[in-house]
C-alpha cells in the first residue's frame, strides 16, 4: 500500500502546504485513484464536486485544531491525515466496479474505496514525515487484517470520527478510540482499548 505522490513530490511547495491547496488536493488523488485501479484491476469513478466538498470540509477541521499542535506538529500530521480520512468516508466520492477476479479477503476488494481513501492518507501522512522530520513510515500489521478492515468498516458507517483512530491504528500509532476527532497532544491522555471497538456482521 505504499504508495508515493508524484504530483505532491514535484512541487516546489512543501508537501504540507501543498496538500492544502484544492487543485494539488484533487491532481494528487485523481493519480492516486487511476495507480490504484490499475494495481488491484479495479474500476474507479471519481466524482470530483464530492471530491472538492471532502477536501473543503476537511481543511477547515484542519484549520480549526491546528492551534492546539504548535509543539506537537508530528503528532498533528497524524491526526490530519485522520481527519483527511473521515471527510473522504463521508463524502463518498468514489465508486467502484464490481470484478469477478474480486478476493473478498483482500482489502482492496473487501471496500475498495476505503482501500483507495486510507491509502492515500497514509501516503500523505508518510509524505509529511519523511519530508519534514525525516522519519520514514512503517505499515502496521493491521492494514492487512481483514478482521480489522470489517470493524473499520462498520465503525465508520456508524461513527465517522471513528475514522480518524482506525488511521492511527494503520499507521501504528495509540489511537484515541475515546474522543477521536478532539486532537490529544499527550498520548497519556488517550486511554485506548486493546483493541478496536468491534460492530462486525456476520462475515458467513
């Protein structure tokens, strides 16, 4: 799933900035849709008003936290990549094609827009980090866990600032099932379950 941004990398502009503009926001995940439906033999259809409306309400939850990470940007990298994540959920810009090559134990195909919206937040997420700290991106366990993906599933229809722990969960982070959508600077204050909260039907 790791994936680079090719637009976002060959602009003069710092990933986190760019990322922030609506015309490199949309470039980068019309690309990012077209690489993943050529690996996973998926077909994509990008509707790009819910496109704009996810990043538009994403940046102003963006906006709206920032202040409260002014000495804990990687941590708020993170956080913003949660968010980024939630806002894509919610407004559905993509929709795949049915395949009969589809393994309904893959990830890709078991949600293949959630595959294609996690994905490419945790590219960006990686993008920042490695830019701006010089951190390079693990992919935790989990991302390949289909147990995993149908909570992350069925949480998210239910609660969307679910979202934003799931990516933290991806990413290998603490996430903060408790209050996702309010930014934690200290994970001491995170009090995580062992585990994701479970919402799982019958997979039979």
């Amino acid at each position: 799933m790791k994936r680079s941004l090719s637009l976002l990398e060959d602009n003069p502009l710092p990933i986190r900035k760019a990322i922030r503009r609506a015309r490199w926001f949309v470039s980068s995940f019309r690309d990012f849709v077209d690489a993943v439906g050529e690996e996973t033999q998926q077909d994509f259809t990008l509707d790009e008003a819910k496109l704009i409306s996810a990043f538009t309400s994403w940046y102003r939850a963006f906006e709206s936290q920032k202040d409260k990470a002014q000495d804990h940007r990687l941590e708020y990298v993170t956080f913003a990549a949660g968010l980024m994540l939630r806002e894509l959920i919610r407004f559905a810009p993509l929709s795949a094609a049915t395949h009969s090559r589809e393994d309904p134990d893959e990830p890709a195909h078991f949600w293949p827009e959630g595959y294609v919206y996690l994905s490419f937040c945790l590219a960006v997420r990686a993008a920042v980090i490695e830019q701006d700290f010089s951190i390079a991106s693990d992919i935790a366990p989990e991302l390949g866990d289909i147990r995993t993906w149908w909570s992350f599933r069925e949480n998210t229809f239910e609660d969307r600032n679910s979202a934003i722990a799931f990516l933290e969960l991806f990413a290998g982070e603490t996430p903060n099932w408790t209050t996702p959508g309010i930014f934690l600077s200290d994970n001491g204050l995170k009090f995580p379950p062992a585990s994701p909260p479970r919402r799982m039907k019958s997979q039979g």
